[in-house]
C-alpha cells in the first residue's frame, strides 16, 4: 500500500517525537528518533571500521533499556524493531545506539564484564508487530484489574504500570510501596487471572513519573522521561544555597518529591558561596556593629543588618569591601561608617541608548499625515465665518453682500405677521425679509386672544413697525 507505514514507524513503542515524513508514511530508512533517552551517535560517519561493535542498546517501553550481542552480524541501524532473547520468548524492542558508544554506555550503566549477554534473535518481522501490538492493547486494562485485585487482597501498595512481553507470555508490574509488602498471594492471583508469567518490580515515585511522562512548570517535557537516567538524592540544602524560598508547592514536582532540577546548579553557588565572606562573621564599625541578611551572588553583594533577627539600617556593600573591613576588625581597626562614600549613592546603571532606530518594530511604519480641504485657509464645517482668521495676522472684517432688489409680486417679508428685522445693507438700511407665497397659502389661520380669526394672507400689514432703522 502506498500509505503504509515503514517498519521503522510502525512502533509506538518509544513515545517518542516523529519527523513529518513519518506521520505522511514517506519516512527514509534513516529516520532518528527525537525522545525518551535518545543518544546522538556521534561516531557514525567516521571511515575505517573504527566506529564498528557487535554490542547494541535496545529500548523497550517507556525508559527500560538493555544491551544485547548481534551475533549473526546483522546490519542494524537506529529505530530498526528487532527481536531479542528473553526468558522465556522473545521480546520487541527498537535499536536506540549502535557503533563504539555503545559501550561507553555500558560503562554509565555498570554493566560488569562477566554479566551474561543476550543476543538479538533477528529484524521484527509483520507477524512478530502483530503480536507486539495486541500484547500492548492488553496494558490498561490488567493495570486496572490488577489495582483492584491488590485492593481486594489489603495490600498497601500501588500498580503504576504493566509491561507486557513482546510475545504476550510475560507481564512486568511496576508498583510503589512505602514499606515491605508481601505479595505472594497477588502473584497467584495474577497469574490465575491473566494467564501469563508475572514479574513484580518495584519503583521509587521519580521512576513513576518517568515512567508515565508529562510537561514541567518549566514548559517542557519531565527530566525523568526524556534524558535522565540514574536519580540522586536531593535535599533541602540545595535550595538554602541557592537562596529559594522554602516553598512545598514550588520545590515539588509532580512525583510529589523535590524536583530534580534542584541539583542542577547548587555546584555553581557552592563555589560561588566560597568566594564570598562568611555569613558568620559580624563587621564592626565605630557607630553599630553590622549582621548578616542576604547574599546576592551574581551581583557579588552582601546586605547587612543593625540586628539579627530583624532587619533595620541595611547598608549593601560589595564582597570586596566586606573583606576589607574583616581585614581591619583582624588588626583592630574599626571604620566610621561600612559603605564607602561612593557607595552611599550608587550610580544608575548605563542603558542602552537606541541612536539608528534600526532596533525599532515600528521602523518601516510610514506616518500618516493628515489632509486639510480647500486650502489652510478654508473654514472648517460647522464653525462660523468670524472665526477664519489668517495665519500671524488680525481677523479679517466681515465682508457684507450687496442687497438684493425687490421682486416685482412685491413679497418683501419671509414670514407673514412676524416681527423679524431685515439685513442692514450697505447704507445702513435694512432690508425686509422676503415673503413665501406658497408657505403662506398653506399656512393655517392664526387667531387672536378673544378667538377672533385673523388673517395673515398676502397682504401688506396695515400696522406701523416699531424697527427703526440702524
């Protein structure tokens, strides 16, 4: 089939990260494994037959790892399923290293010389994966029983995980235990229930959470599951030397034990700290005597304290001059004060001043420049004439339009009856407001106090205005 998967792809065995070409089913016959305790060979492309060893490391589920003899000098490379010796069958397992690293490998993991060697049977063949996989669909639901079988028997203990043999004859159980547990009775009842061999092994709580993997508060997946290998013991001390707070939530991880990360810097502040005065000794001065409160050892400055179990007048000075004054206590000597004069007003640190603007986001934004219509001395909408005024100058006067001669129907008012003045024209006269025919035709009668109607037709007023001219 032209979507079929290679040999090489055909595995969920490692867990691990695919490449592309391998979730397409194109995957080249050299596909690397990017996962759980992938080593880089190195060696690989070096000529000569240097990099040639008969011993290879095999990895089976999750993070167990064997190494086995290939006898029959088959051409092996990494990811290939093969199938190796075990006791009793065989078992699946995918090539993780080959070449002269292997046994540096063994080396990391104290394999003694004399230890018996399995040898690899031959390539994973179509039916061996067959076999492989119905054996691994078969894992949750024995854990499940297997949880509630232990339960039933008043074990105090927990199943965290079953392995199945590649053959299906064998069954590993990884369980937790805080004491001694005495599970003959369990085996019995396992092996009568699932039909198979039945291995017990017993783990630790990091061995747990490598062995069912996750994401860290750090955003990438656990060191138990991805490259680690042997666990040390860490202890509180690591976070007193790197001055972390003391905090449950924030030291543990998810095994419920002290993250192992803990123990990948304490080197560095432990030879940091040696660098540093002790936090001991006390500074004498003319004026207090001075305590230790907090080191901050990548800035290589020491605060201390009028008091010691309180702080009050902290002065911070540097590592340097802290061993100078414990240079003058020796000799008996006291200073006026513990900070230097320089020291009193620390100077601002120089920041980086950006001068070209190549470092700026917005650098290739144009500015948007806004337009003015009809010209900079064009009135704006909605604003009165009076307001235009030219740029550094005095307003301009108001410039008066000459009047406009009377029709011939003679209409000379707008509006009927109304007391509304006319423009003043040039002379100083005022005009009459010009009257609308047709508004007034349909306008509606108007009538007086006494409801009396009187009309405001087209007529000329008969009244004498009380508008004088201006």
């Amino acid at each position: 089939m032209a979507k079929e998967f290679d040999d090489k792809c055909r595995r969920e065995l490692s867990e691990c990260d695919r490449c592309s070409k391998c979730t397409e089913g194109n995957c080249s016959s050299k596909c690397a494994p990017r996962g759980k305790l992938h080593c880089y060979n190195w060696l690989d492309d070096i000529p000569g037959g240097y990099a040639d060893f008969d011993m290879v490391e095999v990895q089976f589920k999750n993070t167990r790892k064997g190494f086995y003899k290939n006898s029959s000098n088959l051409q092996l490379s990494i990811g290939d399923m093969v199938a190796v010796e075990a006791s009793p069958g065989h078992d699946i397992g995918m090539v993780t290293l080959t070449g002269r690293l292997v046994a540096i490998q063994m080396k990391k993991a104290n394999v003694r010389p004399d230890a018996e060697i399995r040898r690899i049977f031959r390539k994973a063949k179509a039916n061996d994966l067959e076999k492989y996989e119905e054996a691994k669909a078969k894992e949750n639901d024995t854990m499940i029983r297997s949880r509630k079988i232990a339960e039933s028997l008043k074990l105090n203990m927990k199943i965290g995980d079953v392995e199945y043999q590649g053959d299906g004859n064998k069954a590993i159980f990884y369980y937790i235990a805080d004491e001694r547990v005495d599970f003959r009775q369990l085996i019995k009842v396992l092996a009568e229930t699932f039909k198979v061999r039945i291995e017990m092994k017993q783990i630790g709580a990091r061995q747990e959470a490598g062995h069912i993997g996750g994401i860290g508060p750090c955003g990438r997946p656990l060191c138990c599951s991805s490259w680690m290998t042997n666990f040390v013991s860490v202890a509180t001390s690591a976070a007193r030397y790197q001055d972390i707070s003391l905090n449950p939530q924030k030291l543990a991880g998810q095994c419920a034990k002290l993250k192992c990360c803990l123990n990948f810097e304490v080197d560095t502040y432990v030879e940091s700290v040696k660098r540093m005065p002790s936090r001991e000794i006390a500074l004498e001065t003319l004026d207090s005597t001075y305590y230790h409160f907090k080191t901050d050892i990548f800035k290589r400055e020491i605060t201390y304290s009028t008091d010691k179990s309180m702080p009050a007048n902290l002065v911070t000075i540097s590592a340097d001059r802290a061993f100078e004054v414990i240079t003058m206590n020796k000799r008996g000597e006291k200073p006026e004060k513990l900070a230097l004069e320089d020291n009193e007003k620390p100077k601002p640190p120089k920041e980086f001043v950006e001068l070209v603007g190549q470092d700026s986001v917005t650098r290739f934004d144009k500015a948007k420049k806004k337009k003015r219509k009809n010209g900079n001395n064009a009135p704006q909408p909605n604003q009165p004439k009076e307001r235009n005024k030219q740029e550094g100058g005095e307003p301009k006067q108001q410039q008066q339009r000459p009047p406009r001669p009377p029709k011939p129907n003679g209409n000379s008012s707008k509006d009927g009856g109304g007391n509304r003045q006319p423009r003043p024209d040039n002379n100083g006269q005022r005009q009459q407001p010009k009257r609308d025919n047709k508004r007034n035709d349909n306008r509606q009668p108007q009538r007086d106090g006494n409801n009396n109607r009187r009309d405001n037709g087209n007529k000329p007023s008969t009244q004498p205005s009380n508008d004088t001219p201006a």
